[in-house]
C-alpha cells in the first residue's frame, strides 16, 4: 500500500516538470528576423532555366504577365515563359548571342546586346528584333557590354547600363550618347517617366536618380550588393540580391533592409513597370517569380514603337493575348494582375510621373504637410562661422562653406526624405559642433535654432556630418554650422 502510495506521489511530482520544460523550450525557439515589410512579396513559382548554368540575366514585360532569362555559358539561349499559366513562349531567333535583352513597353519589340562577329564583320551593338515575324527592327552602334537595357514609359528611348556609364539611345535608329560617365562602369538603369532615370553602380553602394540631359537631381551612398541590382517603377525602393536572399532598401525614407528569403544565390533581378511583379534569377539556374503589393507602378505606352507600326501579327504557337485575357486571374487566385489600359484609374495602384512628381499618396501627403513644398523645390545654403580655432590651421569660414557645398549631395538626402514625406519645408537650423583635422564633425551639439523641429532631419545630420565633410587642415577647431532651405 505505502509502495502504491509512493509511485502517485512519485508521477504528481513528476508532470508539472515535464510541462515546464516544454514551455520552456517554446518559449526559447526564435524566428528569423526579416525585417518591416516595404511591400509584400508574395513566391508565386519557379521557372527552371538550367541545370548547369546561373541566370545572368532577367527581364520583364511592362505588364509582369511575361519574363525572359538568359545566360551566355548555355547554348539553349534565350527562354521566356507566361507567367499567368507558366507555359514556356517563343522569341525571335537571335542571329548571334545574346547577353542582355528587354521587352519594349508595348511588347512589341525586343532589344538585344550582341558581340562582333569577326567572320562575318558583324559589327557589335543593340539589335531590335520585332516580336511580330523576328525581323530586325534596326540595329544601335554601342552597348554591347550592357548589364541592363531598358525601355523608357513612351517607348522612345532605349537606356543601356554599360562599362562606360548609361547610354542613351532615341528610336528609332537614333546614334547612342553618353549621358552619364562612370569609370567603373552602370550596373543598372531604369526609367521613372520618359525624363528621368534610376542607376545603379558599384556593386549598389552608389545610386543616382538623373535627367535624361544626365544631371544627377538626387543620390545615395550604401553597402555594395554581390548579385543583381533593381529598382521599382517610382524609384522608391532598391532590391539588392544576395545569397539566398534579396533585400529590399526605402530610398525616400531610410530604415532598416526588408529582407526576402529564396534558394540559391541570387544573380539577376527585374521589376515590372506597373510594380506587381518582381523576378529574381538565382546561380542554380532557378528563376523565382513574386507577386508584389505596396509598390506603385508607373504608366507606360501599350502603343507601338514608331519603327514597328502597321500592325502586330500573332506571335508563334497563337500566344498572343487580348486584354481581357491578360488581366484574367486576380491575386486570389494567385495569379497576376497585367493591365496595359492607358486610361489609368487611381485606384489600381499605378501613376504617371513627370518630372519629380511622386506617388498620388506621396503628393497628397506632401499637401496636407505643415510646407507643401516638393524636395524639388528645397534650395539650401549653407554658412559657416569660425568660432576658435586650436594651432594655425588655414581654414576659414569662407573655405570651410565650399568643402560643404562640394559635398552637399551627402547631406540633401536627409531633408529630401522628410519632405517627401510632408513633414518638412523651408526653415532654418544652427548648430555648434567641433571639426577636427581631417574635416569630420566632432562634439556636434544640440541646436541653437530649429525651426524645422524634425528628429529623423537631426538624427540624419548629426550622422553625415561626421563624415570628411569641411575640407582638411592643420588643426582643429570650433564652428557654429547653418543650414536653411529655402
């Protein structure tokens, strides 16, 4: 009895620990941090192009209802594939190889890097190939070591990423110019509207949004990426391909990375035009495909180029789709949604931009702001006052002002993001900080003024002023900094 009495007691004692250690060991399993959510990315498929071989390159059609991948260690060449049913499409036979290519907005024409060709005396440049019948559509002299192509919205200009910098291409036929020259050469370019440009170079670490004249209006400096490089359609966000992932970056409003897991180690990347779809090529020879929310897209021409009109035939094996059929399949049923309509509703996520024009939210917070005043129409000066000055360093107010307006384009992105987002206008800040010899800003105190009353606007200016800013000298010294927007 005392025995039986002893085995209860026993197993009461007993069960309340094996509880514990379950909740414990609960309690301790962690999840993988990915950070916020910039937009949501949604793994609709995977589209196997080698078995061998990494995706090189990737692109997608203006609507993301098609993609194409290429890589040059594989004879099977170009591939492309439907992406509201997955079947696998033809494209115009290519006369030599291809390295990277791009789809005209209306789809109608494809754009082609090709090598010379020593025996024939082909000359090496960019071959426009229609999508109609495969004829040669024209050919463009330049290019030929292109990363990206890229059509712009209108369909009237061809942008080429290449180891000069980006060219620029009118079509049809027109002669290619330099309009921004990088010694280490683009690795992407993309259009925002038909004047304005995002690129990429350096691995990523340096970006610039320009003109189609190649005036930089805007810029960034970050980490260099290992594998593919692109932008959504506003400009807004940078996907920056990594192993296993891609990472996904705000520009207009800073933050930490949104990260998005994949397998293998991503080489290419693409974004459509409308902002639904994003396509990442991996060294497996995987392509993965996404659907994506919460990136507006920008308008683009469903008309066809000046050098191909008189009418598209169907393309081989019947594929060609009306435009019922191509918006057909909504995101709950997990396809994609693909509108070409040039009339363009607001409430389909798309927008036109013109100039430095953002996203209809972008503007309608700008609006209800305490400025109302775009980042475009923010002009700094920028004055500095020599308060004590330890040995003879040289330096004075008037030469320390220069080194800062040399290096300005480090500093506008802080007031450029708050004012996209509406929270800033003109105003004025005085700050007292210390500059040691090398021209970083040392001891940088809190502010005199500030009419701005901004803490991202500080906590921005208080990191890059930090940095080799003032210009070097002998010494040290004391300043009293002034920056207003006007």
């Amino acid at each position: 009895m005392r025995a039986s009495w002893l085995l209860l007691l026993s197993l009461f004692l007993a069960a309340p620990a094996v509880g514990q250690d379950s909740y414990i060991m609960g309690e301790e399993e962690e999840t993988e941090d990915l950070g916020p959510e910039l937009a949501r990315f949604t793994k609709l498929r995977d589209h196997r192009y080698s078995e061998r071989f990494a995706v090189e390159r990737v692109t997608l059609a203006a609507n993301g209802a098609e993609l194409a991948a290429i890589t040059r260690a594989s004879r099977e060449g170009a591939k492309s594939w439907d992406l509201g049913s997955g079947r696998s499409m033809k494209l115009p036979p290519m006369s030599r190889d291809a390295a990277t290519l791009a789809w005209s907005p209306a789809q109608d024409l494809l754009a082609v890097t090709v090598k010379a060709d020593v025996l024939s005396g082909a000359q090496a440049g960019i071959e426009l190939l229609r999508m109609s019948d495969g004829g040669s559509a024209g050919f463009l002299i330049g290019g030929e070591t292109a990363k990206t192509l890229a059509f712009s919205p209108d369909g009237g200009q061809l942008a080429a990423a290449s180891g000069e910098g980006v060219l620029l291409f009118s079509l049809p036929g027109g002669k290619g110019r330099l309009i921004l020259d990088q010694g280490s050469g683009a690795d992407t370019v993309a259009w925002l509207s038909p004047s304005q440009l995002m690129v990429a170079s350096d691995g990523g670490a340096r970006i610039v949004r320009i003109d189609v004249d190649g005036k930089v209006l805007e810029s960034w400096e970050g980490k260099r990426a290992d594998g593919g490089i692109c932008f959504s359609p506003t400009g807004r966000f940078v996907a920056l391909g990594q192993e296993a992932e891609f990472r996904v970056i705000d520009l207009w409003n800073g933050g930490p990375p949104q990260r998005v897991l994949l397998e293998g180690a991503v080489t290419s990347l693409a974004w459509s035009l409308n902002g639904k779809t994003l396509v990442a090529g991996t060294d497996i020879g995987l392509v993965h495909v996404f659907a994506v929310e919460g990136a507006p897209g920008v308008a683009f021409s469903k008309d066809p180029a000046p050098a191909s009109r008189g009418g598209r035939t169907a393309r081989a094996q019947g594929n060609d789709r009306d435009d019922s059929q191509a918006t057909r399949g909504s995101q709950d049923s997990g396809r994609i949604e693909a509108s070409t309509s040039s009339s363009r509703s607001r409430d389909d996520g798309l927008i036109t931009l013109r100039g430095d024009e953002r996203s209809s939210d972008d503007r309608g917070s700008m609006e209800a702001g305490s400025s109302g005043v775009s980042a475009a129409d923010l002009e700094p000066v920028i004055k500095v006052l020599v308060l004590d000055s330890m040995s003879s360093d040289p330096r004075d107010g008037r030469s320390m002002e220069a080194s800062v307006k040399k290096s300005i384009k480090r500093l506008e992105p802080c007031w450029k993001r708050q004012a996209r987002a509406g929270k800033l206008g003109r105003g004025k800040m005085v700050l007292e900080l210390g500059v040691n010899a090398n021209g970083e800003g040392v001891a940088i105190q809190a502010p005199l003024e500030d009419t701005f009353t901004n803490e991202k606007l500080l906590s921005c200016l208080d990191e890059r002023l930090r940095e080799t800013l003032f210009g070097s000298g002998l010494g040290s010294m004391d300043i009293e900094l002034t920056i207003e927007l006007q």
